[in-house]
C-alpha cells in the first residue's frame, strides 16, 4: 500500500478520507529528552518539540476533518486503559500527552504488545550492544535479535486487526523503521511532520566532540 502524506488532505480532499473503512494514523516515535534531557544537543530537543508540536496539530485537524478517534496503540505498551497511560508516560512524555488528550475524548488505550516478546527483543538487543567479539556469536544473537522483534510485529499486527472495528480510528505511535505488515483493510495515513526530514539529516550529520 502507498504512503499517504498527511499534507495531502486538502489536495486529494476531506471527502476522500470520509470513506467508509478502518483508518490508522501512524506517528513516529521520536526521544523527546525525558529524564536523560541534559545529556541531549539542545539542537535537536529544539527539533523535536517543534515535531510533536506538528504532529499533535495534524491529529487534531484530523479529528475535525474525519472524526473522532476510537483507539489508541503505543509500542513496547504491553497493558490498557489507565495502567498502560502511565507506562507511555515512562517511555515518552510527548506521546503521553497526546494519547492522554485523546484517552481523555473517550479513545480506548489498547494493550498492542506481548511483553515476553518485548523482553526478549530488548535483552537480545542488550546482548549486540556489549560488543561481541566472535562473529559466530554476532550472527547468531543478531539473527534472534531479529526473529524477535519480527514477532512482536506481527502480533502488534494482529492485535490491531483484532481491536480496530469496522470504520473505526486508530493511532499508534511507533518507531519510524518499523516493518509491520498492516492488515490490507486498514488505510494507513502517516502522520509525517516536514521537520522529520531535517531530524534526519541533523543525526546523519551530527558527531558529538570527543
């Protein structure tokens, strides 16, 4: 399925994005500094404040143009409802607050994680950041690395098809690089700030001083 650049709304017009179906909205996952804020270039919190700015504004202009939202899924949320805020509001504040609002608006928290899966990507991934020394041990731990996480995708995905009912709206905040086969009846919108690109380029570029 192509992508769908959020800014195209007015060009391909509301009516289009009125049609009958399931609809998900797709925000990238950006650190936005939390408790590790001082150690991070003030550049780039500087450039993702104005993203999350951005993209709370296009959620909100979404809800007026389409409708209200109905569901929400966040990565590495293993847990619903008001429990599943709080673990949201630990992993990222921005994304918090933006899911609170629309928790708040009566948008059901859904939990879209297995958290044994998630357990067991984050420690195979602990284990390639030690440095491994055997290239044997570097294949094996990366390719585990990766069939994990392939299974947190495709429950994620069949836990979204699952919740998402018929003409409902879903927005899941997840990681930029992610490989999630979404189910073929469910429109995909990303949520895709023009600052996006420049964060790139900004950590492509950017070599802290020795």
């Amino acid at each position: 399925m192509p992508k769908k650049a959020i800014g195209k709304i007015e060009k391909l017009g509301v009516e289009h994005f009125k049609k009958p179906g399931r609809k998900l909205y797709l925000v990238p996952l950006l650190f936005s500094g939390g408790k590790s804020e001082k150690e991070v270039p003030k550049e780039y919190l500087a450039k993702v404040k104005i993203y999350w700015d951005e993209a709370e504004r296009r959620l909100d202009d979404l809800k007026a143009k389409i409708g209200k939202v109905n569901k929400l899924y966040h990565e590495l949320v293993g847990t619903g409802g008001e429990k599943g805020l709080k673990v949201i509001k630990n992993l990222n504040e921005r994304s918090y607050q933006i899911a609170r609002k629309f928790f708040q608006k009566e948008a059901v928290l859904e939990a879209v994680e297995n958290p044994d899966l998630v357990k067991e990507s984050i420690d195979w991934a602990r284990c390639l950041a030690v440095g491994l020394q055997s290239g044997e041990a570097l294949g094996k731990i990366s390719q585990f690395y990766i069939e994990a996480v392939q299974k947190r995708e495709e429950f994620i995905a069949k836990k979204i098809d699952k919740t998402l009912k018929d003409n409902e709206i879903g927005i899941i905040f997840i990681r930029e690089d992610n490989n999630i086969k979404f189910p073929s009846g469910i429109e995909i919108f990303r949520v895709y700030p023009p600052i996006l690109d420049d964060i790139h380029r900004y950590l492509r570029d950017y070599h802290p001083s020795p």
